[in-house]
C-alpha cells in the first residue's frame, strides 16, 4: 500500500500540452508524475472518487497553474483472490491503467480516506476492458 499525501494539480497552457500525450491537467504526487487528464470533467471525477479537494479555483483551460491538493488517498495493488476482492465493501467500481491495461478498480472508504484497490496483474482472473474504449470513460 501507497499513501498519497502530498499532491499537486498542474494545469497546461498550449505550449506544455503540446509536449505531452494531449494532456491539459497532470496530477503529481511527492513531486514525481502521478497521473494526468485530457479532460477537466475526468480530472475533476478523479478527484471527487478519491475525496479529494482543490485548494484554489481552476483557472480557465489553457492557463498555466499549479496548486496543492487537499486530502490524501492510498493505493492498494492487491494480492487478493478474486473472491476476496469482489467482496470488499467499495463505494465505487470503475475503471484504472494499470501494468498498460485497464482493470477494474474499486474505491473504499474508511473514515474519509479512500484506499482504491486493484488486482495484482499477476492475477489470471483479473478482469481487462478495452484500452480505447475505457479511455474515453474515465481519461
């Protein structure tokens, strides 16, 4: 498990997007990339899932910023069974990248703190949903 404490929300101006994969919005954590967004709608969403909050107002798109992000998440790449894992008590069920696939995730709470759970890509039974398709759904 992985807590994720000290993030940072960037967002682009044109130049900076240029130099990525079409990304407007990047997510750091501990000063290292994290994640990033093509989309406001599935940054903010991605934020919300995990209880997260910004400390500050999104500038308009295409204006460069960079502000702390209030909250804190764990990240879980679990060595559970499947029974195991389609048993824990999620909140949310959705879609993550993870070892270049997309897998299912699941969101629990605990208190405030969400912790987002996902197979170990060892996992023969490991659910995998279509890379385009998922892209669009959740960025």
């Amino acid at each position: 498990m992985r807590k994720h404490d000290k993030l940072y929300l960037i967002t682009l101006n044109r130049d900076g997007h240029l130099k990525t994969c079409n990304y407007w919005y990047l997510i750091q954590s501990d000063c290292m990339a994290h994640t990033a967004f093509t989309h406001r709608a599935h940054m903010l969403k991605w934020l919300e899932e995990r209880n997260l909050k910004l400390t500050e107002d999104m500038p308009d798109h295409g204006v460069w910023s960079c502000q702390p992000i209030a909250g804190e998440y764990i990240e879980n790449r679990n060595t559970y069974g499947l029974e195991q894992f389609h048993d824990l008590p999620a909140i949310i069920t959705t879609r993550a990248v993870d070892n270049g696939e997309y897998t299912m995730l699941k969101i629990t709470d605990d208190n405030g703190i969400r912790t987002e759970h996902v197979l170990n890509c060892n996992c023969k039974e490991r659910p995998h949903y279509d890379y385009f398709e998922s892209r669009e759904m959740v960025g």
